[in-house]
C-alpha cells in the first residue's frame, strides 16, 4: 500500500512539473503594456512605470530603437526568450523560467521616447504561485544594469 501511495505522489509530482514547464502562454494574455496594466493582487510582480508602479522608469542616452535592441540583447544573453512583439516596435514580452522547476515568469517591456533618450517600462509578474521571491523585480534590475555596459562581442 505504501509502494502504490508513493507511486502515486510520483505521478502527481511529475504530472505537475511537466504542466508547468510546458502549458502553453497565451500572448493575449501575457503580451501587455506596462502603462495600461492594473496592479496584481499578489505580490509576485514588478512594475516600472510613471505613474502606480514600483519603481520610476530611468531615462537612457540612447534612441529608442537602440535601448530596444540592446534590452533584447541583455534579456536574451539571461536566458529570456521573445514571446510576443518585436524589437523594431519596442514592445516585447519575454518569457524566463526558473532553472529547477521551469517556472514561466513574464516580462513586458515597452520602450518610450524621452526627451535626446529613452525609457524603458516594464511589468515583470509570475505565472503560478503567490510570491516570487523577488526574482521579478531583481531580473529587471540586472537587465537594468547591463543597458548602459557595450554588449558582448564574440
């Protein structure tokens, strides 16, 4: 009996990892514009933007089809992959998954003219569960970050 219970527990483990890591994101629903999104009512997501976000937007000396290409480089370099929008528009969303279990997180991006520059908004949010660890809004510092440094030449 105890063989078939924990045969069982198996099963539901590996049934539930495999529907996390490979459910299907829907860009209807995944694909959104930082300015527009109401906030979530978990505390699994990062918002920067003017008004109602966590963090205000930062002004890059850069046009905005330069701080497009060069967020695409940085998020891709980190393991994110395009899941709607495109570079030429400055509006993409990507998709991250944590490395054990594959957990899809989220993040918009849309990038604005601003004055000679650049901003970049951006709404980070986890897909499952109620907390994210912070994960969110660190992977959208070090994104951050990395805008100003020359990209990585091979």
């Amino acid at each position: 009996m105890i063989k078939l219970l924990l045969l069982g527990a198996v099963f539901v483990a590996v049934t539930v990892a495999a529907y996390i890591r490979l459910a299907p994101s829907d860009t209807a629903r995944w694909h959104e514009d930082p300015r527009l999104v109401s906030r979530p009512a978990t505390p699994n997501f990062h918002l920067i933007r003017m008004v109602g976000g966590d963090a205000m937007p930062q002004v890059f000396q850069m046009a905005p089809d330069a701080l497009a290409s060069r967020l695409d480089e940085v998020a891709r370099a980190d393991g994110a992959t395009l899941l709607a929008g495109s570079v030429q528009s400055g509006h993409m969303t990507y998709v991250t998954r944590t490395p054990w279990m594959g957990y899809p997180d989220y993040t918009s991006v849309l990038i604005e003219p601003a004055g000679a520059g650049a901003m970049l908004l951006a709404f980070a949010r986890a897909r499952f569960g109620r907390s994210d660890l912070g994960n969110n809004r660190a992977r959208l510092e070090r994104w951050i970050a990395q805008l100003d440094r020359p990209a990585l030449t091979d």
